[in-house]
C-alpha cells in the first residue's frame, strides 16, 4: 500500500548546531537547565533561546512550543523548541509525542524535511535504542494525513517529509540506529493501520479487506494468508460469522495470518494467536442504531486490522514467535436477509447463543474465531475489539479495557501498553458476569443488563477460550481521534498496533535474554 505521505527516518551523525536542515527540533523540560544542545545553540543564536523563557514565551511546559529563527548564525533555517512537562513526569511517550508534534509541524509548514535533536535533553534514561524507536514511531504518527479522496488538492501539502535524528557523537548513533530501524517498521505499519480503517465501509467490504491483506502480506513469505470465503464458513459452521453478515450483500470472511519465523523460537515461547474484530460497518442490523454518529462506524473494523498491521510488522521485524492472527470480517446491516432478535445461533464451538440485540455483534464474529484459535491449540490467545460503548462509558477515550484470565498475561501487556504510549486499565471478569450471559432456551444470550456492559462483554468471550491463557482488549473508543492532535490528524487511530508488536517484543527479549 503506498503511503500517503512517503516518510524516510535515518540517523545522522551532525553537531545540531551545525546541521543545515529546514527545522531542527530541540526538547526542553519545565524544571532543570536546559541540556548542552540547547545552550549550544542559544549561545549561537545570541541568547534569543533564554530570552523567550525570561519573557515568559516559552518555558518548556508540556504541549506547548516555539519557533525561533536561526538567520544563518546556525545550519537550521528555524529551530523548533518543544516543552516536555516536568522532568519527573516523562515516559518514553513523552518523546514519542514530542517527535509527532516536530513531524506535523514540518507537513503543515510545508517542509522537505526535519532533524530530531530531541533525545538529548533526556540523556541515558531510557536507553538509546528506545528513544530511537519513541522519534521514529513519533514522526510517523505525527506527520499522517488522510486526504487521498479529496480530489482538490490546493492545499499544496508536500508528498514526502525526511526525518533525520542528529546526534555528534557516533558511539550514541550507533545505539539508537536499531531502535529507529524497528520503529520505522511499527510506525510505518500503524500509518496503514489508520489509512484501512479511515477508509470508508463502500470501499472497504469483508472481501476488499481480505484481499487488501493479501496485497500488504505478499512478499513476506513468513505469512501465509487463508481467506474464509462464505461457502467455507458455511462448511466449517461458523454460525456466530454467518449470522452477523446475513444481512449484507458483501458476505463475511474469516482472514488468517500465519506467521512462521525463519528463526527457531526460543524454547519456552508460547505460541500466540491474535483475533482482531472486523465489522466494516456496524448500523447494529435490526436492533439499528440511532443516525447520530453513525457514519463512525466505519472504524468497527480496528481491532482487525491492528492485528494485520501487527503481523506485517512482526514479519518485516522478523520476530522469532510463532503468531496466528485472526480477523473474522463482516458488515452489519438490515435487510430482509439479516439475523433477527430472538434467532438461536450455533456457533463454531457448538455452543447456542440466543440473540437479543443484534448490535451486540461484536461478540458473535469473535466467539467463533476464538474458538477456532483454541481448537489450533494456541497457548496465548489475545483479541482486540472496539466491543462495548460500556467501556468507552467506564474508561473514556484515553484508555482501553483489559480483561484477562491471566494476571501474567495481563502484566505483560499493561507493561507493553505503558512502553507503546497505547494505555490500557484492567477491568474485571469472572462468574458473576458470566451468569448474566445465561440463556433460558440456549446456551448463552448475546446481551447482559444494563449495568457492566464491557465485562459481560468480556465474560461471554471467555467462555471461547478453552484452556488457554487470554486477555481482551476493548478498545472501544480508541478507534478514532475527534481532534487533531500531536499524533495527527482527526479519524483512525490505528489504535493496537505498536501495542501487540511491543508485546511480542518483549516476550522475545525477555525469553532470549534469560537462559
Ligand atoms: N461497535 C459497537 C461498540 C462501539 C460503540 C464502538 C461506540 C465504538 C463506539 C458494538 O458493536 C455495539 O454496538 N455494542 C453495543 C452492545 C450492546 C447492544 C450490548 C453497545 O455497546 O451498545
Ligand atoms: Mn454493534
Ligand atoms: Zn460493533
């Protein structure tokens, strides 16, 4: 797929001060002095750097920054000064949003290009390769835009930005050139994340989906794509599929990725399924859902298509894991063909689901690749799902819901989510729930009370899994951006990708490491 803007990321090895560039970036904490590089630069720009903060113009608070113009006393055209907030507050993402703030600068000033001197006001904490892969991943997601249907395009945005992170000392180049080249590959993938997912349900069916994976993955031989058409989920009962995209003339797919790396897997890594919820367009069917806001429900496919990204990634970055990635896709229409209230469904599992609500579908795509998942033995099974408005309720949009019957698991990936910047807050699940989700007439009904919607949700999942260790995200909410921000601009988010791949990073790391 091409990208929308072409981004190049490379190392440099350039005295900032020096580097002739359109923009250079600096970073600036509120508390402390500010780092040699700054002062460096203010020296040679005449003390215009401490005069702003004197004046109060600019101080390094979080989210704000300030332009300053280096009129041939230094190699950059302009300087960039980002404030970090409070030393004691920064994580890794502060950096990353500090890169993403630099990159969309550089697009909306129209500009070639960018050199990131910002990792020097953090110093050796965290290590280098990290902050590498932080201004890496940044610049991608900063500088992303969707504009590829506006078909006016006087806005005169240029196609390509060149991101360079300057840095003098080769020692320190040297640490962070695997970072940046890993995070080339994450924010690369989570920027085709966003165009999918921003792409609208007309364009974007079941079938494209299937056959747009198949494009991302050739050439990646590790990956062997299956597509599940309906006449193979009508034979391998996948009721809980079938029945959500009866009422579409696009019919459902079940998309597998399987991932084999050319590496032997370290011994004692398990082997890890990945189910992502493709719903390229939830009306809610006959339990149809109110016009407001509805046209959002393009993005119902991000879970499953976090987990294509994710697998394209864990490929390009030639992860030693073993990883099936599942995305059972669907559109959730009515129609004089779709499933109705009251209907009994028989999913894959052989389990009976009593529909109530028909916008609870969700659940129903998902129950049956899980169960698959767990009938291929998978030992790790982790699904991500925008699954429950409940959840967006409970958490707002500012963090996903993670459940899990593991609570090693769910460490795993409350760590990653704290690395990737993609926060997630644990959420119960368990018996009480799952009583809820009790049919009279079948097994299980679709729909809980009122009350607890996200982990009912979650519960009923369950349920799926057989024995393996599982956790699910709701990212219900974190599809999709309302405002711009510093990670770009409005519509999908990608939400998920940098997630898993950290994941099974670190599952890697830390299994390769211990011996
Ligand atoms: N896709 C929606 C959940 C959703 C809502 C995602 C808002 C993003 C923003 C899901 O399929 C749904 O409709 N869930 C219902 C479940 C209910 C009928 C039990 C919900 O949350 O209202
Ligand atoms: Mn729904
Ligand atoms: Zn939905």
């Amino acid at each position: 797929m091409k990208q929308i803007i072409e981004i190049g990321v490379q190392t440099r090895k350039v005295e900032p001060a020096r580097c002739k560039t359109d923009l250079l970036v600096v970073g600036r904490f509120s508390d402390g002095e500010p780092d040699e590089v700054v002062r460096v630069l203010d020296r040679w720009l005449g003390g215009r750097i401490d005069r702003l903060a004197k004046l109060g113009d600019f101080k390094g608070k979080a989210k704000t920054h300030a332009l300053v113009y280096g009129e041939g006393k230094i190699g950059a055209e302009r300087v960039l000064l980002v404030g970090l907030g409070e030393r004691k507050k920064a994580t890794l993402d502060t950096l990353r949003r500090a890169a993403a703030l630099a990159a969309g600068r550089a697009v909306d000033l129209k500009l070639p290009g960018v050199a990131l001197a910002l990792h020097h006001a953090f110093g050796a904490d965290p290590e280098a390769a990290a902050q590498g892969r932080a201004m890496a991943e940044g610049a991608y997601l900063g500088s992303y835009r969707y504009d590829e249907f506006v078909t006016a395009s006087e806005n005169g945005r240029r196609g390509a930005l060149d991101v360079q992170i300057v840095d003098p000392d080769a020692a320190r180049i040297r640490s962070l050139a695997p970072g940046v080249a890993a995070g080339v590959i994450i924010g690369r993938a989570q920027a085709e994340a966003r165009t999918l997912a921003n792409r609208p349900a007309n364009v974007i069916d079941p079938p494209a989906l299937a056959r747009t994976a198949r494009e991302m993955l050739r050439g990646l031989p590790t990956v062997r794509c299956t597509v599940f058409d309906e006449k193979k989920l009508r034979t391998s009962r996948m009721g809980g599929i079938l029945a959500v995209g009866s009422g579409s003339r696009s019919k459902p797919r079940l998309i597998l990725l399987k991932y084999t790396p050319r590496r032997r897997p370290a011994r004692g890594l398990p082997t890890v399924a990945l189910v992502g919820k493709a719903v390229t367009f939830d009306s809610g069917g006959i339990s149809i859902k109110p016009a407001q806001d509805m046209d959002q429900m393009k993005f119902d496919k991000t879970g499953g298509i976090a987990v294509l990204a994710a697998i394209k990634a864990l490929a390009e970055l030639e992860l030693p894991i073993d990883v099936l990635g599942l995305i059972p896709a669907a559109e959730n229409l009515p129609s004089g063909s779709s499933y109705r209230p009251g209907d009994i469904v028989t999913t894959y599992s052989g389990k009976t689901v009593e529909i109530l609500n028909t916008d609870a579908e969700g659940r129903m795509i998902l129950c049956d690749a899980l169960a698959y998942a767990a009938r291929q033995k998978r030992e790790v099974i982790i699904d991500i799902a925008t699954l429950t408005g409940a959840c967006m309720v409970a958490l707002g949009a500012y963090k996903a819901g993670l459940m899990s019957n593991d609570d090693e698991l769910a460490a795993q990936l409350q760590t990653a989510a704290d690395a990737s910047g993609e926060s997630v807050w644990r959420l119960p699940t368990g018996d009480e729930y799952a009583e809820e989700m009790k049919s009279k007439i079948a097994d299980l009904k679709n729909c809980g009370s009122r009350w607890g919607g996200a982990c009912t949700a979650a519960s009923f999942l369950q349920q799926f899994v057989g024995t393996a260790k599982w956790a699910h995200l709701d990212i219900a909410g974190m599809d999709v951006l309302l405002k711009p921000t510093e990670y770009g601009c409005v519509g999908g988010t990608g939400f998920g990708v940098r997630l898993l791949t950290t994941y099974l990073m670190n599952l890697v790391d830390r299994k390769s490491s211990d011996v």
